[in-house]
C-alpha cells in the first residue's frame, strides 16, 4: 500500500477521500472524532505544499439529496478545527468548484451512481485534482465511486489513518503480544463469524457477551427466555463451539430485565437459562469480574461489541467493567469501532486505550482477511 512516503504532493491540488460519518442529533454533531483523527493526514498535505485540498465524504445512508444529510455541519466543524474556511461544493464539477485551499464536496451519496463504483461518477471526481489520498478507513470496506473508482484514476496512497488503522489491526494478528485476547460482543453473532473464525485461528482466549451470547446459550440448551437470539445465529455458534472449545469463554451469569427499558424490573441470573417472561441484555457480575480478570493478564486485547444493552443504566455495567480493564489493561489494546467505541467513550476512557479504530465494519472485514476495496485499489 502506497503511504503519503511515496506520493508528491507538492504544488499540487490533492482528492482527498475521507470518513466523516459523525452521528448527528438535530443538526448538531454528537461526536466529531472521525473528523478529529483525519485532521493530522489534512495538516501533513497542506505542510507539504498541496495547493488545494478537494475533499470527499458520505454521511449516513441517503437516496438521493437529503437536506438532512448536508455535509454543511461537517465543513463548519472542519473548518473551526482546521482554523480555515471550508466551502461545500453542491456537485463534483471543477469548473464550478468554489474557490478557498479547502473545499468539501457535498455527501457523495447524494450523487447517481456512488455506491455503484460509477466510472462517470469517478471521473468527475478524479477531474477536481491532480493526486488522490484515501484516509476513509471506516468506509474502506465500500467498493464505491469515492473509495475505489476515483483511485484508479489518479496517483494515490493512503493518508495517516488508513495507514495507522491497518497497520495497527492487521498487526494484531500477526504478532501479538501474548496472551491475545478477544473481547466480542453485539447483538448479532452472524455479523461476526468471521472474526471470531479469525480469532480462533490466532487468540488465546475469547471472551463472550452481548445478545450474541444467546445463540451459544441456546446451542448448549440452555433456555433463553425472551431475549433476543438470532435463530441463524444457532448453528453458527454450535461449529465455533466445537471447534474452540478450548478458547471460547460465554458467561457464567446474567442479568435480565422484562422488557427493553431501564424503567423495567430487573432480575441477577446465575448460569445462563433465562426464564420465560424475562430478556437477558447485560452479562452478570461474576462473568464481569472472571472477564476484566482475562483482560488484566492480557499482552494484546481486541474489543469488538459491547457485554450489554449499555444505553439502558441498569444494563451499563458489564460493558462499563470490561470498557474499564481494557482501559486498565497495560498490554496492547485495541478497540474496534462502532458501539464499543461510543462505549469506551461515554464512559470517559477513550484517551486510555491503544488505538480506537474509526472503523466498524472495515475493522472487522480486515481482521477476517476480506480484501478492502479501498485499500486494494492503493497498492
Ligand atoms: C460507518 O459509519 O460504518 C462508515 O462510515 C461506513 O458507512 P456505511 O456502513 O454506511 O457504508
Ligand atoms: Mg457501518
């Protein structure tokens, strides 16, 4: 993969592609962190003497133009922390392109033919510049016309995140600090097969929590009650039982609630049945203590899914003890993006870990040895 070590810059008006999908609430943006970890590849390119910065981004999933989706909060928040104005092109022409050093396109996905990887599309997009960086990791994933059709049609490489991100996750496998430990939780355990596929393979030890705990419950014929537990995620779960069964740790207790809602009566379950009329949606004390206990001996964590239900308070403390042991954890420790990023950030330990991926979904398609579009199209 070409880096910004081997891309002329100089004198030069620079497509930069980059992820600044920020969670959003009445226009207002609740996290600016992805806009925040693209700011030191923006900076290296103006320092070394890029004449214009044209730059690429989506924000949520329109159809269409949506007025909700204006990148116009992003180029705002950009432009306070760049300390420059950021006009904000409606389409992707260069002879209408507003003039300034830092110029954001409108959200590419309001564009025809975007998420198609369009050729037209990324024509125009390779029009307004000389040299494309990509420092989209979160969107890397995405064969689309701003990550993978405009590089191939300018000379490119990736920016300091996308480099920092892939060197970082794909380090993890390939040479830990040991004991590896993988922290994998979620709602869905199909989401996540091929990461713990890919963690098996490599990790000493996985340590299992959130919904996806139920489907292994189920497979072990434990009684799950109304808890949410994904029927396709059955067999699945019986195979990757099978097969680590010396590596896979579920919880030993959980903690049940009657419906989904803090306001609701909540029961301590030892073991893992869950009764009919109640919903597992946190991991137990004991399973938090016996968990922060793995991850205080560990040499490398990776944290993926939180243990709970944590946006409901008296679902918040299983996620809450093992966002704080991998904060506490002296080893390597790595978060993927997503919901246990936004945990380890409401619970104020975001600064305490190694590296907090800005990728999701890109964080997991990498650790399963999936190609990415985006970084492919680099090397
Ligand atoms: C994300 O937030 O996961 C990335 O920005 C990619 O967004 P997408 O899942 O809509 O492609
Ligand atoms: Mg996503």
């Amino acid at each position: 993969m070409r880096t910004l070590d081997d891309l002329d810059v100089a004198g030069k008006a620079v497509v930069a592609r980059v992820d600044f999908n920020v969670p959003l609430r009445d226009g207002q943006i609740t996290d600016d962190a992805r806009i925040q970890a693209a700011l030191p590849t923006l900076r290296e390119l103006r320092e070394k003497g890029a004449t214009r910065l044209v730059l690429l981004a989506h924000l949520g999933r329109p159809k269409g133009r949506d007025p909700e989706l204006s990148l116009e909060p992003v180029a705002k928040r950009l432009g306070e922390l760049l300390d420059v104005d950021v006009a904000l092109a409606d389409e992707p022409d260069a002879d209408a392109l507003p003039t300034g050093d830092v110029v954001m396109v409108e959200n590419v996905r309001f564009f025809d033919g975007e998420t198609d990887d369009d050729p037209a599309l990324a024509t125009r997009y390779a029009s307004l510049g000389e040299v494309f960086v990509n420092d989209a990791f979160g969107a890397a994933h995405r064969a689309h016309a701003s990550t993978h059709g405009v590089a191939r049609l300018l000379p490119g490489a990736a920016g300091r995140l996308l480099q920092r991100e892939i060197e970082t996750l794909t380090g993890i496998l390939a040479d830990p600090e040991r004991p590896l430990v993988a922290i994998v939780g979620g709602a869905k355990v199909t989401d996540k097969i091929g990461v713990l596929d890919a963690f098996l393979e490599v990790a000493d030890t996985i340590l299992i929590g959130g919904a996806m705990m139920f489907p292994f419950a189920k497979a072990q014929g434990h009684e799950v009650g109304s808890s949410l537990c994904e029927e396709d995620g059955i067999e699945p779960a019986k195979r990757l039982l099978d097969e680590g069964a010396d590596k896979l740790e579920l919880p030993v207790d959980v903690v049940a609630g009657r419906a989904f809602d803090a306001a609701t009566e909540t029961q301590a379950i030892d073991g893992l049945d869950v009764p009919d009329g109640w919903m597992g949606l946190d991991v137990g004390e004991r399973t938090a203590a016996r968990y922060a206990e793995v991850i205080a001996g560990a040499g490398t964590v990776f944290w993926n899914g939180p243990m709970g239900a944590f946006e409901l308070a008296p679902f918040a403390a299983g996620t809450r003890a093992v966002a704080q042991a991998v904060a506490d954890c002296p080893g390597t420790t790595v978060v993927g993006g997503g919901d246990s990023a936004a945990a380890i950030a409401e619970f104020g330990l975001a600064d305490r870990v190694t590296h907090l991926s800005t990728g999701g979904g890109a964080a997991l398609e990498l650790l399963e040895g999936k190609p990415l579009p985006g970084v492919e199209v680099l090397s």
